[in-house]
C-alpha cells in the first residue's frame, strides 16, 4: 500500500544528508500592559465617535477574545500626534532594543555563538530603518562581518512564516549552517487618533507590540537539542487582493489597510490550499498533530477552525496568544510556535501544518515534523 506520509529517507534526500529544524525560539514584549479597561476609556479620549459607532467599537472590544496588549509607551504618550521624523526615531531605537533582547535569548536557548550564524533575517513592516535592523545587531552581538543578511519588510502578518520558509530555502543549498531570524513590530507607533475608518479602529483594538526571534539549523545530529524539522513550505498569492491588507504611508505615518472581507478570504480558501499543499508532500489533514496557526484576530481563527474542522484543543495556543497580547503582526506566529514547544509533547514522526497570512493578500505555509 502506497504511505501518506514523508518517510525519513525522503525527506533526507529533499533536505540533505543533515536535517533541517527549528532549534530555539524567544519572545519578548514591552513593560507597558494595556487592558480592556483602558481600551474603553480612552475610545471616549481618543475617537470623537458617534453613539451608535461608540456601541459597535465597544462589541468588537467585547468579542475580540483579547484580555491585554503591551506597548513601548505608556497609552496616553501613544495615543499623542507626533510627526513622523519622531516616531522614525522611535522605532528604531526600540527595535533595536527587543531585537537585540529575543536575538540574545535565542541563541542563548540553542546553544550557538553569534559568529556560528550564516544568516541573520530580520522582519518588520511596522517602520522602516536603513541601515536594517540587522547591521545594529551585527554590531551589538558579534556576529561575522561577512553574515548573509536578508531584511523583510512588506509582507506584514505573514513575514514570520514566510522567513522561516526563506531560511530552509538558504540551508537547503548549503551542507550545514544556523540561520537566525529576528521579527520585531511596533504597530503603537502607527496609531492615528484622527483616522476614523473602521479599519483603524478596529487595529487600534486588535494590534500589540513584541517581537521574536527563531533559530533555524542544518548541521550533524550528534546530541544536538533541536525542535521540529521543516520538511516543506509552500507560498500562495490570492490574484486581485492587493487591496485587502497593508499600509499607506501618509504625512501623519502609516495608515492600516484591513478589508472587512479578510477573514472570508481565509474561509474561501484555506481548505483548498491546505488540502493541495498536503497532497504535494503525500499528507492528508488527518495525518498533523499540530496547528501552529497566525491568531490575525477572533473570526479569522474561528473561521480557520470550521473549514478545517479542528477542535478547539488544535488551536488553543493561537487563541492563547491573541488573548495574552493581541496580534503582533510577523511577530505572532513565533510566538505560537514558541506555545507549542513548549507546552506540547509530541512523539518523534509527528506532522504539523504552520501558517500565516499577509498582505498581497497572501498565505505563507510549512510542513513540520517532531524529532
């Protein structure tokens, strides 16, 4: 009978003689901790809204599933205009501050100097800095001077993923090395108090500020911690939805771009593209284990959960991150992996699906296995 699944054999012959795996992973989040109170009262402060918009802001508030956030100011600083040259400035050099911090810490975790890394990808889209934040942290950790640097920047929530994928692109084509990948967002720091469009003030409830770092490795196993491997990843552009997520850079900063019709993008969608994605790597849905899914908001995972017909117990960790800091952009889906490595005891074989979403409007996908 024909097998279902990606025997150890081919997925050495797809990935070389040494695996390819996730061997740490960190996160980090400012000291600032914003709870729903807070959100509520300054709804009142913040947008001039009318009664029945005050009453519809207030149920997304409600139905959000998100308990507490944390931002780099305290809110009533984050929530005055500033011009952009100020919050440029911010960003940068609070970026630079919890990348370093997650970098540290996860190399720290997987047992590796700076100077063993050969790629270093940073990810952020919520400010831009050139030089990248990655030449800062070459400079402040001792990586190489001759290190690969790759900065990612415009593929908003699906980044993480998506570098994750660009770093098993990179080991595949080499016979060892340690790619490290850095994400940091700041979307504090695109709040726009005078922009009443639903798509910003659904962001100002929905958005938190963190950052994570991963660690992605091909080298010997010879007593080697190392977490799952990667065995696949796939990406895929929806045609004709440029419009449905993203940023406008205006005088004032950036300005979200979130089509209401997102999460019924995902729901039209997903289980096509999870199904053939599978298919193509000799899986079916019922052979994963794990679902380390982007939580990009409550109806987007819940929309997720029913057209793939997961139980709640697949996903919890998703929801867990949504609720202890909201979403956190390319930040987001480390986080959840960082939830299911360490909380989920997996036997050596098993298969899980990781999955992002972004702008374009895009989805950004791996196929894991437990050693």
């Amino acid at each position: 009978m024909e097998q279902s699944f990606i025997t150890e054999t081919q997925s050495r012959q797809l990935n070389g003689s040494n695996p390819i795996s996730i061997a740490a992973t960190s996160t980090a989040v400012p000291s600032n901790e914003v709870g729903l109170e807070e959100v509520r009262r300054y709804l009142d402060i913040v947008f001039p809204l009318s009664e029945s918009r005050r009453g519809t802001m207030l149920e997304v508030i409600e139905n959000a599933q998100i308990e507490k956030r944390y931002i780099i100011f305290p809110l009533e600083y984050t929530v005055q205009p500033r011009p952009l040259e100020q919050t440029s400035k911010e960003y940068a050099e609070h970026s630079v501050c919890l990348g370093r911090r997650v970098a540290a810490q996860c190399l720290q975790r997987a047992g590796i100097a700076p100077k063993e890394v050969d790629l270093l990808i940073t990810v952020s889209c919520t400010g831009i800095m050139i030089p990248s934040l990655d030449a800062y942290l070459i400079n402040h950790l001792g990586f190489r001077s001759d290190v690969r640097r790759l900065p990612i920047t415009e593929l908003g929530c699906a980044a993480g993923s998506a570098a994750l994928g660009r770093a098993w692109d990179f080991l595949r084509g080499v016979p060892e090395g340690n790619v490290l990948i850095v994400a940091v967002e700041l979307p504090s720091l695109t709040f726009q108090a005078r922009n009443l469009t639903p798509a910003n003030l659904i962001s100002s409830v929905l958005f938190g500020d963190g950052a994570a770092a991963a660690l992605v490795t091909k080298r010997p196993e010879n007593g080697h911690r190392s977490g799952p491997k990667i065995l696949a990843t796939q990406s895929h552009l929806f045609p004709e939805t440029t419009e449905a997520m993203g940023f406008e850079l205006k005088d004032s900063g950036l300005h979200i771009v979130l089509s209401k019709d997102v999460p019924q993008l995902i729901r039209d969608h997903i289980r096509q593209l999870v199904d053939s994605f599978l298919a193509k790597n000799g899986l079916k849905q019922q052979d994963l284990s794990a679902f380390v899914l982007h939580p990009g908001g409550q109806k987007l995972l819940q929309f997720v959960e029913d057209e793939l017909g997961l139980a709640r117990e697949h996903t919890q960790y998703s929801w867990d991150v949504l609720r202890k800091v909201g979403n956190l952009s390319s930040a987001s889906v480390l986080f959840v992996l960082q939830e299911t490595l360490e909380r989920t005891k997996l036997a050596a074989g098993s298969k899980g699906l990781l999955a992002a979403f972004g702008p374009g409007f895009s989805a950004e996908m791996l196929l894991l296995e437990w050693a």
